[in-house]
C-alpha cells in the first residue's frame, strides 16, 4: 500500500452547496453536513471508542464525521442486539453507543444523544482533514463462513478505496465523474460494501447518498422516485431478485450496483431492462475493501480497480491462495475464493475454497449450486445445505426454497439439467423465507440452524446456540464473586428458544412440561450455550435436550407436550 503523508480531508473535492444527501425528499447539503459534524462532535465524551449504530444514514455519517474530528474510532457491529453490542465493546474500557433510536436497548453502555439539526451552520464550515494513518473505524466480518471478525480500517485506506474505484466506474457508465448521482442503498451503512459503495462514494466520490435504507420493494421505489436522476440503486442480488419480482412499477435508473453474491446473467439482464440502467457487481471483502468490478451482462470476467493485482501463491501447508496487492490495500490479502487468473489484473470467480464440497467422489461448490437453484423459473429463493450425517456413506444434499407454487420433482428435474446428477438434491424443502441478514447473507451457521429446525418436523435433531450476557441482573445474587445462572432461568431460555422453531413449537404445544432436568455444571456470564434437542419417536413426541457449554454438558432433561392455546 502507498501511505499517505498528508492529512486527507473529510470531504473531497465538490460544491459545498451542492446536496450530500436527501432527507425525505429534501436536499442537505456538504456544508450543513459540515455544521452538523461541529454540532455532534461538540457533545462527544472525551474516551471512546464510539460504536455507530445509526439506522439513518447521514445521521451515521454525521456521528462518523464527528468521532473522526474528536479523535474517536468508529466501531460498526452488524446488528444492535445487546449481545452483539457486548461483543463488539467487550476489548475497550470506555465505550459509548451513537444511536438515533434513543429506545434502544444497550445494557451497561452509555448513550450519546445524536444531534443533527440538518440545518445550515452559523459561518463557513472548513473541511477538516485527518492524518491517514488514523484508525478510523473497525468492521465486521460477514461471518459467512464462520464467526464474525473485527477488522480495523485506516483512514487513508478508506479514502483510496473510493479513488481507486470511481475512475473504473465512471469508464464503465461513460461518465467523467459521479457528481449529481444520488446512491438509494437497501444495505446497512455498517457494513463495508455499504460503507464504501454509499457513504464513502459520496464522502470522496462526489456523489450524494438517499439517507434511509428501504427494504421492502415499495418502500424503494419510493426512495428511488423521492431523489432526482441521475440516480443508483446500491443492492444485493437478494434484494434486487425481491424487487424485481414484485411486480410493481421501477422508476428509471441509471445505475445499479451489486454485491455480496455473483448475480446469474439472467437476473443481471432483467434488471437492467426494467430498469434501463447499467448494473454492475463489486467484488471484494471486509479485510481488503472493495477491489474488482464487472459489467455482468457484458461479461463474466472481473477487473481490478485501480493499480491492484491479484497473484495465485500456495502456501506453507500446500494450499494455493489467490492473494489481492497493491494500491490502497494494506497488505496482501488472500481471498475466501477460488478464481480463474486471465492475467495480474483479470480473473473469473468460481466460488468460495471453503465452499467446496464433495459427493460420491465429485466435487463442486455450494455457491455453483445456489446459482443454478435460483436461476430455476419459479425460485423466489433457495439454498443448498448438506446435512452431517450420511446415507449408506455418501451425504445427501438437501435445497430449502421459497418457491410458491412450484412443486419439488420439477424443481429437481430442472436441476437435473442444470448440474450432475450426484448433487441433484434428494429433498427439496419448501420454506416461507430463509434466515437471511439485512445485506442479504446467508451464514452458515444460520443456514445450518435454521435447516435443522425445519426437519425435525421428521425427528431429527435440532442444534440452537445462546449467548449468555456478561451483564444479566441474574448475576447480581447468584453469587457475588462466583456468578453463576440459575437453573430456572436456564430453562426458561431453552423453552423460548425452542418456542421459535416451528416443528418444536408443534410437537410440545405452547405450555410444554418439564418430565426432568439434572444440572451438571454451573453457566458463567458472557458464556456460548449450545442446545442439542432430540425429539423423540413414539406417542409420547417429547423432546430429549442436553444444554453444553463448550466440551462440557451443563444440564439435560426431557420436555413433553403441552396444552395449545386454541
């Protein structure tokens, strides 16, 4: 990476005047976003670091801006649950919550009241600049293919993010730059594609950003019809896939910008006939930012942006790694991902390493066949899972689709014509929606949770995981100095966890009965519980449970069925 010496500014070059955001339809503009930054820095505690969870985004940017100026990193949790917030914080002493949701719960951390007035400043408001060395923000990992990591990000890295990309950008829309382009984003600003392909492409890019996030298909059309042309849509194939399928009228746009997942060409070319616009894919990862773009309809190669290379390297364990290098990339970063190298620049993506699985001596990826399952007519969404146990010694692969009115055999015999025969899944499960997050992820853990709840409703073994927080009021008198959860409300939080499961809820009713527990080890605070629930066969239909706490069981018991409230 190049460093670089000299302060960079909050805002790059542009008309002060000219709208950074729309706000309910109404424009605010650089420089009472500069007023505002002044406003909300002044009220900011002197320790940090601040933890931004903003729902609003110029409010995030706001109190981004401002934790900047106080000297402040942000810290960006993927989600606003107490736990989460618990686990973010859990490393600094002194942090404090930025939210403009004032209801929010956040046990144990102080609230700072966001301030925008979203009104115009006393004076001129100079642009500030920060050293890029600073630590600006620290983000998540998707926890895609595990559990989320912290990443830090320098400022000067965050800036020559949006440098790199905009000149690629601009030659693929034929445009000599992104002023006047308004972005209308349906991820949340917290995380990176969000942050770069929104705030930060207009902080630096020139653009200006809608400030809500709209999810529900009229709620973006109403976003996109409330900014004025030229105008984007920053998605996910998720969410565009929702959009396009909802049968409602799109406004005209000029640009749609995609990521998290390879769009199908057929998606890809959909959107951009109802649409008339460009629609072009982002390639990159929280620990790299942003580092390729393609224009999917013209071509299934990706480009890097700016001076960046990628190089196939095999390492000390004999694994080959394709590793991104080169202009604001801090080191050089290895992907999660299997590629094709046409050259130092130019490459096609086949798939997650990990992802790789293997059946009957065969191998593919989960990402190739989640492909080829939602680009069946019909498939509103659909994912492929492979269970942990095997049948007769070869693992049977098991699709979950919402696919209303699409039977299971002409899903499978599509299928059947799509990829080979051995990864054709022998059940296909109808679901009502898949456990996505709010950029259009699927975990694995997740996937793995949610598929099995859905078929115990054939006796087979449901895995739940509960966070116990280091703060609950239990804690207090159970005991002090030897904090431990009391067995009552152990199994008070397994109840309600098993209350979420539909196939669970079913089988015990609303009021299940406790038939007998044995509490074999105490449960500390901030400890992963994990339930392993095993409903029974016969006519009693109860479920069998053990609740562990690492390699250790902490209780287990049995629950029977219960009255159901008619």
């Amino acid at each position: 990476m190049t460093q670089r010496t000299s302060p960079l500014p909050l805002l790059g070059e542009r008309d002060l005047d000219a709208p950074l955001t729309w706000y309910q339809g109404r424009p605010i503009s650089a420089r009472t976003f500069l007023a505002d930054v002044a406003r909300q820095a002044a009220v900011l505690p002197a320790e940090g670091p601040a933890v931004n969870v903003c729902g609003d985004r110029y409010a995030f940017a706001v109190c981004l801006g401002a934790a900047l100026l106080r000297g402040h990193a942000s810290l960006l949790p993927p989600d606003a649950r107490p736990d989460t917030l618990a686990r973010v914080c859990e490393a600094h002493a002194t942090p404090f919550i930025l939210t403009d949701h004032p209801a929010l719960d956040t046990p144990g951390l102080p609230h700072v009241p966001v301030v925008c007035t979203r009104e115009p400043g006393e004076g001129d408001e100079a642009v500030p600049r920060f050293d890029g060395a600073r630590h600006a923000v620290s983000l998540l990992t998707s926890g895609s293919t595990g559990m989320p990591q912290p990443h830090a990000k320098r400022w000067d890295t965050l800036v020559g993010d949006v440098e790199a990309a905009v000149p690629s950008l601009c030659a693929l829309l034929g445009l000599d730059s992104l002023h006047g382009l308004t972005l209308v984003a349906t991820v949340p600003v917290q995380h990176s594609y969000g942050l770069e392909s929104t705030l930060l492409l207009a902080l630096h890019g020139g653009a200006a950003f809608e400030s809500g996030r709209p999810f529900y298909p009229a709620d973006i059309v109403q976003a996109l019809e409330s900014v004025p042309r030229p105008r984007a849509l920053v998605t996910t194939p998720f969410h565009l896939k929702t959009l396009l399928q909802s049968g409602l009228a799109l406004p005209p746009v000029d640009l749609l910008l995609s990521a998290t997942a390879p769009l199908s060409p057929q998606l890809a070319q959909q959107a951009e006939q109802a649409t008339g616009g460009v629609l072009l894919e982002i390639y990159g990862s929280t620990e790299s930012g942003q580092v390729a773009v393609r224009r999917t309809t013209r071509s299934e190669v990706w480009e890097t942006f700016g001076a960046i290379e990628v190089h196939a390297r095999t390492g000390d364990d004999g694994v080959e790694r394709f590793v991104f290098e080169g202009d604001f990339v801090p080191e050089p970063t290895p992907m999660a991902d299997v590629l094709e190298l046409l050259d130092a620049r130019r490459f096609r993506l086949f798939g997650r390493a990990n992802d790789l699985i293997h059946v009957a001596g065969r191998r593919s990826s989960l990402g190739h066949l989640n492909y080829h399952l939602n680009s069946v007519a019909g498939v509103q969404d659909g994912a492929f899972w492979l269970p942990d146990d095997v049948a007769d010694g070869v693992v049977r692969p098991v699709a979950f689709v919402v696919a209303p009115g699409v039977e299971a055999h002409d899903i499978v015999a599509a299928l059947r014509d799509r990829i080979e025969g051995v990864f054709v899944p022998r059940r296909v499960v109808h679901v009502a929606s898949l456990p996505r997050e709010g950029t259009g992820k699927l975990t694995v853990r997740a996937l793995r949770e949610f598929a099995l709840a859905q078929l115990a409703a054939e006796g087979a073994p449901v895995r739940l995981t509960h966070e116990v927080p280091e703060d609950h009021p239990c804690f207090a008198g159970h005991f002090p100095g030897q904090p431990l959860m009391p067995g009552a409300l152990l199994l008070a939080e397994l109840q309600e966890a098993m209350q979420r499961v539909p196939a669970l809820h079913r089988r015990l009713g609303d009021s299940p009965v406790l038939a007998a527990a044995k509490f074999l080890a105490p449960v500390r605070p901030g400890s992963t519980l994990v339930f392993d629930l095993q409903p029974e066969e016969g006519a009693g239909r109860g479920v069998r449970f053990d609740i562990r706490c690492g390699d250790t069981v902490a209780a287990t018991g049995r629950w029977t069925p219960g009255a159901t409230t008619p």
